[in-house]
C-alpha cells in the first residue's frame, strides 16, 4: 500500500497589517515553512526604484547594482564586487558596514570617501535578499566576528536567522520554496496565491511568516501564523478563516531532531539514569555563519549533565553517555535540552524533548525525537500584529495496489459511454452532486488527470458539457457558473494547454513587465504626476494621458490578437477537439437563429474568459513570470485583460455597465471580433477521432524538454582551484529521459546524466562552497559506484523549481538513497557532520518525495481514483436514501428526470429499474473498497504501489 500526503496552502489576503514604513504603510510579503523549513518561496518581485535588469557577477550571482550608490557603480563597472563577494568593515567605535571591492589594502567608501583604518570582518557573499538584511541592520555586535566566512541569505531576528536552510532534512524534509510576492504600500494585502506540496505523512506544523521588505536595510518581522498537523487535519475541508498574527520569538523557532538511549539504573546507590546522547540533525542555524555550536544538556532528578560543544555544525555527533542519580522525592521527568554556545553574551536556544516518568520506566526512549519549543511560549497578539486569511487543506491516503480500483474504474469509464440526459446513479453523475466549492475544482483536476491517463479526457468532457447544456435554458447562462463542467474543462486547458499559453502570450507579457509604460483610460483614476512628459511646456492633460495610454494598449493588444488568431497549427489537438463537440453540442441544444453567437461564446468564453484573461491578468499564477507585477504593470495588464474579455464576448456587453471610459479602445476591439470567429472556425476544423484509450504516464512525452537554462556547474575535481573559479556557467536541459548540459543553447551537448541513473537530489549547505542556492545530483553507474554533481542556482526560486523537476523526473527510479550528506567532503572532512571518512553514512533524511505540485505533474492513475472513491463516500448515504429506500424511490426519481429535456424517461419502469440496478452497483463496490482499506490496515500491511508524484 502506497502512501501519499499533499498540504494545499492558498495564502489569500491580510488586514489590519502594522505600518512599518516611515510613510505609515508596509510592503508585506509571506514566508511559509513546513516543520521549519521554508516551502514556499517565489522570486523577490522588483522594488519600484530598481531597474528590471539586474547585473550578473562572475560567480553567477545577481548583483543588484542599480541600488548601489552611482559612484560606487562608475567605480565597479557593471560586474560589482569580484567573484560576488563584499568585506564587512568594524571600526573601533562601533559596527559599520561598507561595499568595498575585495582588493589588498582597499580603502574607499562606496561614495569615494577615504575610511578609517578598519579590520576586515566576515566575507559575506553577496545576495539580493541577505545582504540586504545585514547591511544596516541592528544585529548585536557578537554577530560580527573577524575572519567569519558567511552565507547565510535570510533575516536576523533576535538572535535567529529566518532563513532559507540549505539543508533539506529534518521531520520531514523541506520542500520546494514558496514566498509570495511583496504588495507594495498596501495594509491590507492580497496575494491570492496558491501552493500544492507534496510531503512525507510524519510533517507536524505549517508556519506563515508575513515581513515588510525594505529597499534599504533589513526586513522587517511583522507577525507569524503557527497551525499544527492535528489542528488542519481536525476538518476534513481544511481551514478557510481569519487567522491574527503573533509576535516571533527565539525561543519558538526550532528545528530538527535528537538521537538518545535511556536506560533505568537501580543498584546499591539508589536509582539512576543513563542517557546516551548519540547526534543531532538539521538544528536551526543560530551564528551568522548559518552554522551553530550545539551542546546538549540534560536534567532529571533535580540534576543536570552537559555534553561537550562541538563548533560549526548543525548536525552534531557527541556520542556521549552521562549518567544522573535520582534525589529524594517524587518521580522526575527527563528533560534534554539543546543549545548553541555562545562566546559572548547568552547562550541560545535550538530545542528540547521531555519524557515523563511513565514512559522512562515503562519503555525508555531509544531513537530519534522532535526537538520542541519551550512549553507556553507562543501567545496571541490579540489582532494587535493584523491577520491573514487562509486556506489550507491536509490530504492524506493510502493507496491500494491497483487491482482493487479496476471496479470503480470500469464504471467511470462506462459512464461517460452511457446516455447523458437520463443518468442519476454513475459515478460521475453523483460526483456532480456532491462537489462543492475548493473541491469541485480538486475533483475536476483528478477526473482530467484519471481519463487523459485512460486516453479518454474528450468523452468525459462531452459526458460533462452535454449535461451542462441539457440543463440549460438561457443560453446567455451557459457555463457562467462554476459547474463542473466549466471546472474540468478549465483544469483540462491548464494540463494540455500550458505550453501553448506560454508560446501565444509570453512575448507580449514580457514586454510590458519590461517597458513598465503608465497606461490609464478611467478618468477617476488618472494620475497626471506619474505619466511621461510629452511635451516641454508642462505635465500632460488627461487627453494627451489618454491617447498616449490608448496607442500603448493597442499596440499591446495588436500582437496579442495576431498570435492568438494565428495559433490554430499550435494549439493541442486534443484542445481542438474538445472544441469540436463543444460547439457540435451547442448546436444541437440552440439551433435557433437568434442563438447563432452561442456556438461561438461556448468555446471563446473557455478560451478568452477562462485561460487568455486570467494569465494575462495574474501571469504569474500561468508560471509566465517569477514574481507579481507593481501596481503601474499590473493596471495595465487589468486593462489588458478586460479588452481580451470583451473580445471573448464578441462584443456584446460594449458600451454597457459603468466601463464607458473603455470606448475609445472599442473600435479596435469591433475589428478584432471578425478575425476571433474566423479564429474559432478554424480551431474546430479538425480531422481524425478522438485519443485511443490506452494507459499513460505523463502528460508531455519524455523526449520534451521538461526544464531548461543556465546553471553553474562545479568541476569534478577541482583541485587547487579557488571554490568560485571551480564552477563553470552551462545550459542544461532535463526531459523525461537524461539531464544534458552544453556550454550554451545553441552548441553540441557535452555530456548528459540518465534520469534512470539519479538516486538522489537534494540541497547542498551553502557553507559547503561559500555559494547559496547548491544542489546535489547524486547517480550510480553501472559498477554500482556514486557520483555527485554539484551545480548552482541563480537564486532560491529557480534552485527548488529544478529540484522539483528532476525528482518528479526520477521518480520511478529504484533502489533510491535514504540518506547523503548535505555538505561537501572538503579539508579531509564532511562540512555538514565533520566526519572523516569519505564513504561514511549521510548524515540527513533525502526527500525525494518532496515536490510542487503543478500541471506536468506524472500521471498516478491509482491515487486519482482513491481521491474518487473519498469523493463518492461523501454523497453514499444520499444515494442509498435516493435509490434503494422505496419511500423516496418514487419521489426523488421524478423530480431529477423531469429537470431536462428528456423527462418522459423519468417515470418509465424499466428506468427505474436500471437506475436502481446501477446505484446498488456503485455501492456495492465503495463497500469492497472499504472492506480492502479495513483489512490493509487491520494487518499493516504495506503493499507496494505506483511511484509517487
């Protein structure tokens, strides 16, 4: 029986945020973290005073050199500091910070000013978001130490890094990031975005940190959100509320796990105890160098032992036995505590475990716990620090091996062979039911998923459209509602339909990120200040502002109708398809003359309405780009995307509603309406019948290029070469097939690795090299030895989008590592562990189940239709009352099949037979699933099953 566990995390909105800014607002952002690892992290989205190019240093890092100051600039050249690094300075009066070329006897400020004589500090590499919060930032002094060697991207918080660990183990492992993008100027902020993680069953807490990201200094810590595995699991539906905010503090934010054996002693001296504190693992980075100095303490029996400290290391190895004698008095818990030393000031606090005297006698801990918080340390603001609403939802299941669906399988595949009008008791007919809200959507992505793997998404959507339309009697109303018909048809777009998004919109997006024009047409909202002078005698008027914004719109809109009308050669031919007995159906449900537009309007309104406006409007959540756009980008892309609706409406609500400003763009819109019918007259001439059913896998083939872009690989061998001159800049290229590599796009590929051959990617510390955002590719060749490539992201997001690529790629890959190390092996030692031996064990958990979710995701046919079968639970009872109960036989059968257009099936006995047949049918196999799940567990038994996403 396999596994699976899924946490749906939709970050909505804030209110009441704490002003943070001098100019009473915030620019909020949200960090989300799964057991203390950060899971959630998208690229920092462009602050408004910095150009949207950003420089690239010879390490391979962006250098944000348009905040730096000009002469700094003009003295540095474009590349910034030399191999992406900048020298922390001290001066004897107090801590100071300066960018200052790392150069023998360097003695200029960024402005060109002569400095004091100062000692140099750590070596800080550089990084758009770390170094940010340590210039300027009131860190305490001890964070500054001579000679300290530093990477650590993140936020100083008293005394604690909210960073990003380069590290992936812990109880669970960390995922794939997500941070949401920054709302600029806004108190109450939303974000609206969405993030499915793939996890291990044993995660026990989801954290939400909301910050004010600052141009200039560190950013600030607003508040943070702490839900436990058992309080989002309480519901079955998730969490969907408001949720206030509480203060961060040290003491809450630990990490990580502790291996002990305890063992009772009783002997002539009296009782005693005898803990064995063997290792820890992935501890929280407490030192400026995103290590810490751990050593344990222990109490029981009003005594206390300490083992000794080992230096800058997260994942210490003490192997230390300290025996305590019990004090008269009542039976004692063991506490064992972990603490990172400190030379100056206190030490600080990385976690505990406590044991009480029951569980010490009657079975003693031996093995690996959860590091905890203090007791009681969380506390509510009492909305004082703002609030969040979320939506987060914990799916998890157990998947039967696949002989036990074949049942439930043969059944939705009849259903959608079966008449349309007349069916009230298939498995699909219920589901339509019984879905609601979140999860009508949920189930309209499994029911695509589950028959594109049966090669059969074309009769479940005409299965679906057919008794939409059926049901329909205005045919203004057709598919507006949020049915799940619409919702399959939508998620089925999104799954086929994802590339060809990209190849239709992505130039014209880019370009309005990049040009950042002023674009304005409603005169309550025109700001004169902000548009472009377009003359010498003074700002423009609101008519010079409008036909400026009215030649930038159509000449965004211009390409965007030309590549959309002349995409019909690239758009899937199972989309075309769908459109086909889409409009067919229409047809034969509208044939009137007046309704003539309504074949037209079914497929535009999923077209234009449903996939061309919302990625136009939020490209971000379509993956067209890495970060939301500023408020000026993002109004002309609502613009936009409201001239793109009304041409998917073929221009029949223009000059209507409140949008009259719109009416100098509608000529421009009138003209395009011909070419879109045209348009979808040719999408719909296709030839050839529907897919042949016939099992598979994935959604793309696996020749096609899955991911691709530069990446800086690390030479083999490099020895006595310089950590940053050993990584070398190479194009890669991962399909379902190999990860290849050349020196650039265009040039002959170099080598490749087999995807077969992967075993682990994971992580790597980024104080194993000096450099953030490492990874790891651990393969096996044919004798049976490892080899492992390192290779070097441009920042965090990029980094977890490629380890979720080539996990999900090697998934099916047996004989998988279960643990490796997260550092390198440099100096005649681990970096990570310490250890000496260069074969020794991983010292860290590999979370090659650890993915995102998103539409390319393989195929599990097996874990859809469990998700089915949970789904028909739901509506059981109601279809037991409705069918198979005589009192409500009668009466419930004629009120459903008199809705439609067919109601003289509906009192017809030998209907009701088949209906009752059918029903007693689907019942019959829910209880044989629920039987299997019963005994599966009753034995514990953990059969093997399909590879996991």
């Amino acid at each position: 029986m396999a596994k699976s566990s899924s946490l749906n995390i939709r970050v909505v909105e804030g209110r009441a945020l704490p002003a943070k800014d001098v100019s009473g607002s915030s620019d909020p952002y949200c960090l989300v973290k799964v057991d203390d690892e950060v899971v959630a992290r998208s690229q920092r989205s462009q602050p408004r005073s910095v150009s949207a190019e950003r420089q690239r240093g010879r390490a391979g890092v962006e250098l944000p050199t348009s905040r730096w100051p000009q002469t700094e600039r003009r003295r540095l050249g474009d590349e910034g500091p030399p191999f992406g690094q900048v020298r922390l300075l001290r001066w004897p009066s107090g801590v100071h910070s300066a960018h200052q070329r790392v150069t023998p006897g360097g003695g200029q400020s960024p402005r060109g000013r002569s400095l004091p004589k100062a000692r140099p500090g750590p070596r800080l590499h550089w990084d758009p978001a770390s170094t940010r919060s340590l210039w300027g930032q009131s860190a305490p002094r001890r964070a500054v130490c001579i000679g300290l060697q530093c990477a650590c991207p993140g936020v100083w918080v008293r005394g604690l890094w909210l960073s990003t660990p380069s590290v992936a183990q812990g109880h669970p492992a960390p995922c794939t990031p997500c941070r949401t993008a920054t709302v600029w100027r806004s108190l109450s902020p939303f974000w609206g975005e969405e993030y499915t993680v793939h996890l291990p069953l044993d995660f026990h807490h989801l954290a939400l940190y909301v910050l004010d990201e600052d141009t200039v200094g560190h950013d600030d810590v607003i508040g943070k959100i702490s839900l436990t595995k058992e309080a989002i699991a309480a519901d079955p539906r998730g969490i969907d509320s408001w949720i206030n905010l509480s203060p961060v503090r040290p003491d809450t934010e630990v990490q990580g796990e502790i291996c002990l054996a305890v063992q009772m002693l009783e002997d002539a001296r009296g009782r005693g105890l005898r803990c064995h504190v063997r290792q820890a693992r992935d501890l929280a980075p407490r030192d400026i160098s995103g290590t810490s100095d751990p050593f344990a303490r222990v109490f029981w029996g009003g005594q206390s032992s300490e083992t000794s400290t080992i230096k800058k290391t997260r994942f210490p190895h003490w192997d230390e036995v300290l025996e305590l004698r019990e004090m008269p008095g009542a039976a004692s818990p063991l506490r064992v505590e972990l603490w990172d030393w400190d030379m100056v000031g206190k030490n600080d606090f990385l976690g505990m475990v406590e044991f009480p005297p029951q569980t010490l006698q009657q079975k003693p801990p031996n093995g690996w716990f959860r590091l905890l918080p203090f007791p009681g340390t969380e506390e509510d603001s009492g909305g004082s620090l703002g609030a969040l609403r979320l939506k987060v939802r914990l799916t998890e299941d157990r998947v039967l091996p696949s002989q036990h669906y074949q049942p439930l399988m043969a059944l939705l595949l009849e259903s959608v062979r079966g008449p349309v009008e007349e069916d009230t008791a298939s498995p699909l007919a219920v589901l339509e039911e019984v879905a609601s809200g979140d999860c009508r959507r949920d189930l309209a992505t499994t029911l695509v998923k589950l028959f594109l793997g049966q090669g059969l998404a074309g009769p479940l959507l005409d299965y679906l459209t057919r008794r939409e339309v059926a049901r329909t009697r205005d045919p203004n109303t057709l598919f507006r509602s949020n049915s799940l018909a619409s919702k399959s048809m939508q998620q089925f777009m999104k799954l086929v339909g994802m590339r060809y998004l990209h190849e239709v919109l992505k130039p014209v997006v880019s370009r309005v990120f990049e040009e950042r024009k002023y674009v304005e047409l409603d005169p309550c909202k025109m700001d004169l200040s902000r548009a472009r002078r377009i003359s010498f005698k003074g700002a423009p008027s609101e008519d010079q502002v409008r036909e400026s914004s009215l030649g930038l719109l159509t000449g965004y809109l211009g390409p965007i109708v030309d590549a959309i009308v002349g995409s019909v050669a690239r758009c899937p031919p199972a989309m075309r398809r769908a459109f086909k007995q889409l409009r067919l159906c229409v047809e034969e449900r509208f044939p009137q003359a007046e309704h003539q537009d309504v074949k037209y309007l079914a497929i535009s309104g999923f077209l234009f309405l449903r996939f061309f406006a919302p990625a136009i409007l939020t490209p971000k959540l379509f993956d067209l780009r890495d970060q939301h756009a500023d408020p000026q980008t993002s109004r002309s892309l609502l613009l936009l995307a409201k001239a793109v609706q009304s041409i998917g409406n073929l221009g029949q609500q223009l000059g209507q509603g409140k949008e009259l400003w719109m009416a100098p763009l509608h000529p421009f819109l009138l003209q395009s309406i011909s070419r879109v019918r045209a348009f979808l007259d040719e999408l719909v001439d296709v030839d050839g019948e529907e897919e042949a059913g016939g099992p598979a896998r994935a959604l793309v083939p696996p020749s096609v290029t899955l991911r691709e872009g530069y990446l800086l690989k690390r030479k083999e061998e490099p020895a006595g070469l310089a950590t940053r001159f050993a990584f070398k800049k190479r194009y890669f290229r991962l399909s379902g097939e190999d990860l290849s590599y050349a020196k650039s796009p265009e040039c002959q590929v170099r080598s490749s690795i087999p995807v077969s051959h992967i075993r682990a990617v994971e992580r790597v510390d980024e104080g194993a090299f000096q450099l953030p955002h490492v990874m790891q590719v651990v393969t096996q060749d044919g004798a049976g030895a490892l080899h492992t490539t390192y290779l070097q992201c441009k920042n965090v997001n990029e980094l977890n989008q490629w380890l979720s690529a080539l996990r999900k790629a090697s998934a099916p890959n047996q004989d998988k590592l279960a643990a490796c190390h997260p550092g390198a092996f440099r100096g005649g030692r681990w970096t990570c562990c310490l250890q000496a031996e260069r074969p020794a064990v991983g010292c860290s958990r590999t979370h090659s189940a650890v993915t995102l979710g998103d539409w390319s995701d393989p195929l599990d046919p097996d874990a859809e239709t469990q998700m089915v079968y949970r789904q028909l639970l739901l509506g059981r009872d109601q279809l037991r009352m409705k069918f198979l109960e005589d009192s409500h036989l009668d009466t419930g059968l004629e009120a459903d099949t008199g809705r439609g257009p067919s109601a003289t099936h509906g009192t017809c006995p030998e209907f009701l037979t088949g209906q009752r047949a059918a029903a007693a049918h689907l019942l019959e196999v829910l209880a044989d699933l629920d039987r299997a799940h019963e005994e599966f567990q009753r034995q514990g038994q953990v059969a093997p099953g399909p590879p996991g996403p």
